[in-house]
C-alpha cells in the first residue's frame, strides 16, 4: 500500500508489495508479482526482495529481429534478452532508409515493451531514384521504378547508334544509386549516310542524309534512268542502317536506237543516244540533192523524246 510506505513497523505486522507494469519477482513475463515482508523478534524485516525487469523471449536464435538490409548499430549481443526498457539500435546498410527516400531515416531502435514483447522493427527499404530517362529511337530492357542497384540496359533501335556512326556503340546502362540519383547517359542518333553523291544530268537537293531519309533524284529532259525514252525519269535514294544510300541510279541519255536502213540511204552507226548525231550514206545513184556529183552523206541529231530530228538535207534522192 503506497500510503504506508516509509510508515514505522512492528512486531509480526507485515507489509505487501507488488511490482510495478513490466517487472516480476524473478523477470519472467509470467512470474511472480505480488510478495510480503515481515517484522522479525529481532527488530529487521525478512528478505525483500527486488522486482525484476521482465525479459522479451529470444527465436530462432536470436534475441533481436533479423532486418533485411539492415544491422545492429555498435556492440551487441544478439544471444542476450532485452529486458523491459531496454533497446537495440538498428542501422540501414548503404542505400537504404526506412522510407525509401534518399534523405529518409537510417537507424531507428527495436524496446522491450512491459508486455515482455518487442517492438516492431521498421523495414530498411531500398532508395527509390524513379523511372530512368526516356530515350528516343531505343528500347529498354525493363520499365519500371529504379531502385538502388537497379541496372537497366538501353538498346538504340537499327539504324540508330551512340555516335551516329556505322559501327558506333548501340547499348549503355542506367544505375540507380545510394543518392537516389540516376548514373548513366547516353544517347540513340540517326546512322549519317553522308552528302548525297553527284548525281550527273540530274536535280536533287544536295545535303547530308540520316538514316530513314530520303532524297529524290529528277533527271533532266532527254535522260532517264534505263535510257528508254518512255522509262522512269526519276528515283529516290533512301538512307539505311549500313550507313549506305539505297535505291541511288544513274539519269542515262535516252536512246534514239540503230540507225535503220531508208531508201537510198545506210547507216553503219551503233546505237544512238540523246546529243548524238548518226550519220547516212547514200547508196549509188543517190545523192542528198538527186544531182550526180551531190553530197553523198547527211546527219540526224537524236533528240530529247528519243527521235532522230530532221535536218537538211534529211534524204538521199534518186539521180535518175
């Protein structure tokens, strides 16, 4: 009774105690609480005794939690029960916080509550750095929140390279770290197929070409791409991954064709093309004015649409 407590005691009179929350008789949760002291015939009381702390059960062990990614801060010994009021001290390792943010908390304490039972220990949990850059023309190996150590590897799509260069590194990686920051750059350029080459009896605009770009080629009047009159007159060159133009052809000058035999007139000239001339030579008793003693011989220019143009004279005309 606390109203008694420092009053005078007696022969034979006892006094009752009882432990206060969290303590026991022998420190066990369940022990004993309650004990009695008694004026002895010799003018002293009969043994106090102390309450003890209770102490929190040891498992598996161990007589503190397991933390993941975590630690016992400073000496411990992890084989000795903590008893009511008593506290262990936890430490994140690197990288960690009880929070996942980089400026979180690091170390927080585990107590022996009165109950005989140990408080809840927080989670070390690993630092969030958020999702990595966004890279154009790449894909990435895995999208998601990065947390510490987290590597993800970004690869450049074809045609797409690090320096923009045929050959040039295709991957780099992203790395979360203990600061929350992101480690790691890089970017995914266009392959560069160069200037567009000069492209003879052609227009086109001449400039440097990435890849999945295209130029197109227009050839001048009287040319075309198989030398056909009627064939295409234009193409396009398109920039590919090898750093190559594809599709680039040559502007030809159309052909006019052999020369063919006429009346009174051969031609011995092999195919003519466009800006070429062929020449005809008459055959005997022809001339290019039908006089005797007359020019023997006259030339056609070929033309722009593959025709051989009139010219004068144009015929060898019968002498006779």
């Amino acid at each position: 009774d606390p109203e008694k407590v420092g009053q005078k005691m007696y022969y034979k009179k006892k006094a009752s105690y009882t432990c206060k929350s969290g303590y026991s008789m022998n420190g066990d949760k369940d022990g004993k609480k309650e004990y009695t002291v008694e004026c002895l015939s010799d003018g002293t009381l009969s043994k106090v005794d102390d309450c003890k702390p209770v102490a929190c059960e040891c498992a598996d062990g161990s007589c503190v939690p397991f933390v993941k990614n975590g630690a016992i801060k400073g000496s411990f010994d992890i084989d000795k029960a903590l008893v009511y009021g008593e506290s262990a001290q936890f430490e994140c390792d690197e990288g960690f916080t009880t929070s996942g943010d980089a400026a979180g908390l690091t170390e927080f304490s585990v107590t022996c509550t009165a109950e005989a039972t140990l408080t809840e220990p927080r989670q070390c949990l690993p630092v969030e750095c958020g999702e990595p850059p966004k890279i154009f023309n790449s894909v990435i190996s895995e999208s998601k929140e990065l947390v510490y150590k987290d590597v993800v590897t970004v690869t450049c799509n074809e045609g797409y390279t690090m320096t923009g260069k045929v050959g040039g590194s295709t991957k780099f990686d992203f790395e979360c770290l203990a600061t929350g920051k992101i480690d790691g750059s890089g970017s995914c350029k266009p392959i560069s197929c160069g200037t567009s080459p000069d492209i003879a009896h052609a227009e086109f605009n001449s400039r440097e070409l990435f890849y999945g770009e295209s130029v197109r080629v227009s050839c001048h009047s009287g040319f075309s791409v198989d030398a056909d009159p009627n064939g295409e007159s234009s193409f396009v060159g398109t920039c590919a991954a090898n750093g190559k133009l594809e599709g680039m052809l040559e502007c030809k000058p159309v052909s006019c064709g052999t020369p063919a035999k006429e009346k009174g007139a051969v031609s011995k000239d092999p195919e003519t093309f466009f800006n070429e001339t062929a020449t005809w030579t008459c055959t005997p008793g022809f001339s290019t004015d039908g006089h005797p003693g007359g020019d023997d011989e006259f030339t056609r220019p070929c033309n722009a649409h593959g025709k051989f143009t009139s010219s004068s004279p144009n015929a060898c005309v019968d002498i006779n």
